[in-house]
C-alpha cells in the first residue's frame, strides 16, 4: 500500500516522492512553529527591556550600522544560494547542487564570524551579559540565532556528506529539503532582528 501511495506522487519533487519524506517534512513545519514561539518569546522581553540599561551604555552608542549590513548581506544571499541549491537537487545535478550549498556554507560561516567579532567588539566597550538588563536580553536573543546558524552548518555538512556518498534519493532530498526550511526560518528571524534590534536600537526607539 505505501508504494502504491508514493507512485501516485513520482511527479512532485523528489524530496516528496516517499511516504516518510512528507511526513517529516510536515513534522518539521511544526517544529519550525515552536521555534517561531521561542524566538517570540526572546524578542518579547528583549522589548520590555529595551530601555533597562541602568544608567550604562545604550545601544545606539555601540551598534555599528556598517558592520551589520555586512551580516545581513551575508546570511540574506546564503539563503539564495540555498535556494539554488534545493532547485540544482531537483533538477538532479549534483555537482552544482553541492557548488551552491558550499556557498551557503562559506556565507554562513563568515556571518557568524562577524557576529562573534561583534560580542568581542561589544564586551571590549563594557557591553556584556551583566551589564545591564538590557544587554543581557540582547545577548540571549542574538545568541540564540547565532547558535541555530552555527547548527544549521554543522547539519548541512553532515548532509553534503551524505549525498556525496548516497547520490540524490526521496530521502536525502527530504531531509536536505527540511535543512533549507530551518536556513530559511533563520534568515526570517535575522529580519526581525536587524529591524527591531538594530534600526530601532541606532534610532533610540
């Protein structure tokens, strides 16, 4: 019966072509939902503590808009490049899939460099966890996306280690399918982040 199931879908995209495919797809998108939770649940209290510096460094004195922008420019195109991947998947060319994941891979890679540059450049100014209320909220809630991005490289490695040696199959390209939903949610939250964290912070709201 569940080959009968999965023939009725040999025309959709491979990483949907298997009974297991959808459904763990389908089990990602509501995980993705409690991590939506979560993150509401940062930026939450980040905005009831916006103002909570106790008498210290504001953001608008350490945030460097440059520097931020290149971040964004990053994590923004790997998730093209991402996109062009999942598309050279479907189309079953393997070396330009892996071409354009290993872009990903490079883009996400010098993104979290940045952001670890900039905790270095923000506790050498006085800025750290115990700074202020403030401070620590920003710091859980940047963090925590830092920490997502860097496991979400991790994942993709472990993945272009797997269809190098097993080729494209419905269940590689499930799961590399489900690795791009979770990069993709993470370029959502970094917009987030980049309006209410650092246009509001640079404009003192």
């Amino acid at each position: 019966m569940a080959h009968a199931e999965d023939a009725e879908y040999a025309n959709e995209p491979l990483e949907f072509q298997s009974t297991e495919g959808r459904y763990n797809i389908l089990g990602f998108w509501i995980f993705i939902g409690a991590e939506f939770a979560l993150f509401s649940t940062l930026f939450a209290t980040y905005f009831v503590l916006v103002n909570r510096t106790a008498g210290g460094i504001a953001a608008e004195h350490l945030f460097d808009l440059p520097l931020v922008l290149v971040m964004t420019f990053l994590l923004l195109t790997s998730s093209f490049t991402c996109g062009l991947a999942i598309h050279a998947m479907r189309a079953g060319r393997q070396k330009q899939f892996m071409i354009w994941m290993m872009a990903t891979l490079a883009l996400g890679l010098g993104f979290v460099g940045f952001e670890i540059y900039e905790f270095w450049h923000y506790a050498h100014e006085g800025a750290t966890l115990s700074t202020s209320a403030f401070w620590s909220a920003f710091f859980v809630l940047l963090g925590t996306h830092g920490l997502h991005v860097s496991v979400g490289i991790g994942w993709i490695i472990l993945l272009l280690i797997q269809v190098k040696r097993r080729g494209f199959t419905p269940r590689t390209a499930s799961k590399v399918f489900i690795a791009s939903l979770y990069w993709h949610f993470l370029d959502v939250i970094w917009i987030f982040i980049f309006t209410g964290v650092y246009l509001m912070g640079l404009g003192g709201l």
